[in-house]
C-alpha cells in the first residue's frame, strides 16, 4: 500500500472512528435506528393483513327459518363474518352500516323461504360499505360462491337455489380514490402538523432565543398556544387544497357536509399539533424532535385504517388504532363525505381526539422548562 | 433597599459546584462588574439572578423579588442581555422590536424612541442575522430596555465588538444607571470596568474573592508596581524569577514588575536595568486578579 493510500485510511479511520463516537453518546438516534425496524417489523408483519375476516355484519331477516340460517351458517363458517345476535329492522341496519359499525347487511326479502322451497330462486341482498374496496373484496367474493356452494344441500329439496344481490354502498365502482383522496387530509394534516410543531421549541434552544423567551414574562401556555394557532390556519389551506383536487380532479363524490367536516377537523389539527408540541419539549435537538415525529407517523398511517383494513388487524394492533387521531379522523371524514353521516353519527369519534390533544398539551406544559436548569 | 441582594447563593451541575456562598448586595443605580477568568461562574450567576437557574443553595432577591418564588414578577422588572444573540435572526430589527414590545405590553411610539436612541431606523427593515456583532449587540440592549427595566443584567454585551459600539453601548449603561437603573455586567474588558463601574466582584472557580470599587480591590491586594521605562524584552526576561517579582510584563513604556514589596521591586530594578528610569506606579486590575487566583489555588492547595 502506496503512503498516500495509508494517509488515506488513517483519515478514513479517523473520520469512522468519530463518528461511532458521537453515535455511543446520542442514544435516542441510535435507539431509533434500532427501533424502527423492530416497529416495522411488528408493523408489517403482525399487523397488517389484507384480508380481514370477523367482519361485523348485521342480518335483516323477515321471516326467520331453517333456510335463512343454513345460509347464515354456511356465511359464518366462512370465518368472513362476525354477524349480531339479533335480527334488525332495515333501517337499523342502514343507520349500522352508515355509522361504519357493520360493514356488511344481509337481507332476507320477505319469502324468501317460500321462494327458495319452490325454486322460485329468491335473492339473498346483501349491502356493503364499499368505501374501503380492500376491505370487502374477498368477504364478497365468499358470498357470490355460497349460491353455488350450497346449491342441492338442502335437504328434501333438490331444486332450491338462491341468488345473491351485491349493493355496494357509497362506492358502488369500488374505485379506491374515493376512499384514499378524502382520507389524504387526515394523513397530511399529521405528517405536517406534527414535524413542524415537533421542531418548534427545539429550535428555540437551538438557536439560542429561548433564553430570551425564558427572562421574558411569557407563560408556558401561551409560548405553546402562540406556535400551535398559525399552524391551524395552514391545516386549513392543506385541506382546502386536497378537496379541491377530491371535487376536481379525482371527481370523489361529496355526499355529506364540508362545512362538518372543517368544524371537526379543528380538533384534529389541534392534537397533531400538541403532539408535535409535546415532542418538541422533549427532544434534545431538531434532529431528534424528527425522529419522535417519525415515530408518530409510521403507526398513524398504518394501524389507522388509511392504508390496510383497520379490521384485518389483531386486537392489539386495533387498540393503538383508537388511541391514534388519524383512525378516528378517518372515520369522520370518510363517514361525513361519501357516506352523509350526520353530526350525531360521527361525534362518537371526536371524543378520543379531544381526550388525545389534552393530554398532548398537559404533557408539553408540563415537560416545558421554565428554566435551563 | 438594594436591587440585588443574594445570601450564600450556589449551583451545582452533576454533583460539580459552580458557584458557591455567593453574597452580594448591589445597591439602586449602581454599575457593577462581574469580573473572572472563562467558567468560573459569572454566566451561571447571572442566569440565576434572571431566574433563568434555580439556585441550589441560599437565596436571593431581585428588585425585591425572590428568585425562585416570585419569577413571574422577576421577568416584568429585569433586562436582560446574553453573551450570545438571544433574538430572532430571521425577523428584522423592527419585527424583533415589536415583538418585545408586545410581549410587555408596549405602545408603538416606544419603537420609534428605540431605534432613534440606539440609531436603528436605518436597518429597520434589515433582518437581524444581517447585522454585524456590533448592531446585533445594540438591538438586544434596546429590546432589554424597551420596557424600563429595575435591574439590567449584560452577560459579556462587548465581546467581540468595536470600540465605537462599546463607546455606544458604556453611554447608554450610564444614562440608564443615572436614572436608577442597576447594571450589572459581566466582561473581560478591564479597561472598561476601570472607567465605568462602580464596583466590581472578582470570580474564581465559583467563589467570589474580592468585591469593592477598583481602588479599594488594589488596595486590598496589598501589591506595589514599579515601571521601568524604555526597557525591552531583555529586562522582562531578566526580570522574572528574581526575588520579590510575582508578575512582568512587558508595556508599551517599559517593563512592568509587580510583588508584594515596593522596596524588593525598586531593588530589582536597579538590579537588571541599573542605566534606566523606574518609578513606581500603581498595579493593574489584572495583576492583582493574578494575585488573587495565585493565592487562592495556594490555599485550596
């Protein structure tokens, strides 16, 4: 080896050396480069799942009968579905699927039995909260077969069939914009709300004005209500922007009311930006306070029911769901937008993102230094 | 009553004392010099009479304020200068103005009097990251004096700058001391606190060995000085080790021997540079803070 190729490695090592120095003395970088593929790994491969069973379907039946639950039976056992108890009227299970608490109804027309007895081949409706395509594509699937499959397993009647009639509610093309676009604003609102939040009290530090905001009369609270309310503005110029290309470019169609949604995301736009607030108190550096935020982004976007069926996920995964603000956005803007809910139907939803941004801002109030001690 | 009154103040970080049975009083209207070599505790007092630190050990008050308890209150009535630029590089002199003047709930006209007083109209709009160290220095001593405040804490305010500023800068610490305002300021600058303050405190690893006025800390250090004229680095030379002699320096007049004895110095000078003049004069600030750093790691030794 040539002296020049030697001085080169020695600086070569010198510059390695340093820096596994650094690494060693910032822990919370390295805990997050060990960190992150542990969540992703848990992510990805517990969690998620693109074909969810045990979805939770509601049954309209007008005449109950041996037949009808041979069929429910026989839908059951497809492990797809998880149905109520109890019967309902057509209206409750309308208000059920509307509300996102069932995603599938299955209706019983009225003789259906009689129907079926005399070969009169009767349709079994079945009506699917088709928002999310994903989600319902294979649970359709089982039921367009099941005419097929129990055709002649009716015992004394060799001639029995029935048909199956698919409505696809509030997305009749399965077209995935619909569900996508509309969900988009919750999913940027977090990403941006939070990384520009989450630098805002560091950066303070780091450039060396938070001593002056620290001799100044200022109050906690008012340093932090004082970053997030600009913030909130842009939120909704985000939001303006995304409906626009949801109305004309992607043509989602507009069921329910903007005017709902905009007062409901106020909430929204508030915890992400406690959130990013709280992260901010707590990281050392800008650098770290992004690392939190991506912390924050990665189970918001998958266990939320933005990419993957929030109902294919196991319990565990279905509960850091809740405690997110982005799956229970997603279900306002999704259920106000392309399915009319009403405000009566989505403040169900709103409750856990106010619990969620108070607890963000007791945190950062609490963690905010009024000194440099 | 004193603005600044302090008992046995002291602060550690990681079990190490920084400063340490810190008493001091300075009285309403005075200029006060915090004086110590790099890391020997003045930042740290300073940020503690702000309330910026919480003291681990005694008390203290501020304008009549307790440091720990009555903070909120502290905050309204103290200025506060830091040694590095502590505003907002990103909004101009004017924007950095009013948003200090909002903050204590200031009318408009109070901007337009600063930037007269401290000759910022013309970089109004210029952003502060712009500035050069000296405009710098002088916004943040106008946005500390935008609300009139009791006690004006300066943390190093003239490192770094030109003479002018600091000229600048020593003319508005005096009009404001002249109205009752208390300064407290911490330099490196000895010439400065010989012409300016009233009194001065010197810091050594956290413990304050002298405090009074320039005089009476000379006085007290008990040394004597004695400048032999015209003479060059050869008598400096010569100079150091002899008996008597603590400190040479060399000067733009001569050399300058500094001891304990004015009798051993005259000795020693007619000793190396019997052909030159010698006469004694008064020693300097910083041989005495010489002195006292060489006593004081002799007796912690």
């Amino acid at each position: 080896m040539s002296l020049r190729m030697r001085a080169g490695m020695r600086r070569l090592l010198a510059i390695v050396a340093k820096e596994f120095i650094q690494m060693r003395r910032d822990r919370l970088t390295f805990a997050m480069m060990i960190g992150i593929p542990i969540i992703q790994l848990t992510l990805f491969g517990f969690a998620i799942n693109t074909d969810p069973k045990h979805l939770p379907a509601a049954i309209v039946v007008h005449e109950s009968s041996a037949w009808s639950r041979a069929i429910i039976d026989a839908a059951a056992r497809t492990g797809y579905f998880d149905f109520l108890d109890r019967s309902l009227s057509h209206q409750q299970a309308d208000r059920l699927l509307r509300r996102g608490e069932v995603q599938f109804v299955l209706e019983f027309p009225e003789q259906f039995s009689r129907k079926l007895v005399r070969g009169e081949h009767p349709s079994l409706l079945v009506m699917a909260d088709a928002t999310d395509p994903v989600t319902i594509g294979n649970a359709l699937g089982v039921l367009a077969t099941m005419p097929e499959q129990l055709a002649g397993r009716f015992p004394g009647h060799p001639n029995a069939a029935f048909g199956v009639v698919i409505h696809r509610q509030y997305n009749p093309e399965g077209i995935t914009q619909y569900n996508i676009v509309p969900a988009l604003m919750g999913v940027i609102l977090t990403m941006t709300m939070v990384l520009v939040t989450s630098v805002a009290i560091t950066r303070e530090h780091e450039r060396g004005t938070m001593e002056y905001l620290l001799v100044s009369p200022v109050h906690p609270i008012e340093v932090m209500m004082g970053k997030l309310l600009p913030y909130i503005l842009v939120g909704y110029l985000q939001v303006a922007l995304v409906l626009l290309a949801a109305i004309f470019l992607f043509h989602v169609p507009i069921r329910g009311s903007i005017g709902l949604v905009l007062a409901l995301m106020l909430p929204f736009i508030a915890a992400n930006l406690a959130m990013g607030i709280t992260f901010s108190t707590m990281a050392r550096n800008q650098m770290q306070a992004m690392q939190m935020s991506f912390f924050f982004f990665l189970p918001s976007i998958l266990l939320s029911g933005f990419m993957f069926p929030f109902r294919g996920m196991p319990d565990w995964a279905q509960w850091l769901g809740e405690a997110l603000p982005l799956t229970h956005f997603l279900r306002i803007v999704r259920g106000v937008l392309l399915k009319q809910a009403q405000a009566t139907e989505v403040l169900v939803e709103l409750w856990p993102i106010l619990i969620f941004f108070l607890l963000a801002m007791v945190v950062a109030v609490v963690r905010y230094r009024r000194t440099l001690d | 009553m004193n603005a600044i009154e302090v008992v046995g103040l002291g602060k550690s970080f990681a079990d190490q004392w920084v400063v340490r049975d810190l008493t001091l009083s300075i009285r309403r209207g005075e200029i006060f010099a915090f004086l110590g070599p790099n890391g020997s505790g003045k930042t740290t007092t300073m940020r503690m009479l702000s309330g910026l630190l919480t003291p681990d050990a005694g008390h203290g008050f501020c304008v009549g304020h307790d440091l720990v308890r009555e903070r909120q209150a502290l905050r309204e009535r103290i200025g506060y200068v830091s040694q590095h630029f502590s505003l907002y590089e990103d909004l101009t002199v004017r924007e950095n103005l009013d948003f200090v003047l909002r903050i204590h709930g200031k009318a408009r006209r109070v901007r337009e009097k600063s930037m007269d007083r401290f000759g910022l109209r013309l970089l109004a709009d210029q952003l502060a990251g712009k500035l050069s160290g000296g405009w710098k220095q002088r916004l943040a001593l106008a946005c500390a004096l935008v609300h009139r405040p009791d006690v004006l804490l300066l943390d190093e305010p003239t490192s770094g700058i030109d003479p002018e500023a600091r000229r600048f800068f020593w003319r508005v610490i005096q009009e404001e001391a002249s109205t009752g305002c208390t300064v407290m300021i911490s330099t490196h600058y000895l010439d400065e606190v010989q012409q300016y303050c009233d009194r001065l405190a010197y810091l050594m690893h956290g413990r304050m060995l002298i405090i009074g006025t320039v005089h009476e800390v000379i006085e007290t250090s008990g040394l004597a000085a004695v400048q032999i004229l015209r003479a060059g680095f050869e008598v400096a030379r010569k100079a150091e080790h002899q008996p008597g002699v603590e400190h040479v320096a060399q000067t733009t007049s001569g050399v300058l021997l500094t001891g304990p004895d004015l009798k051993s110095l005259q000795a020693c000078a007619a000793r190396i540079a019997p052909a030159l003049p010698a006469e004694a004069v008064a020693p300097r600030l910083e041989e005495v803070f010489l002195h006292l750093a060489r006593s004081d790691g002799r007796n912690a030794a």
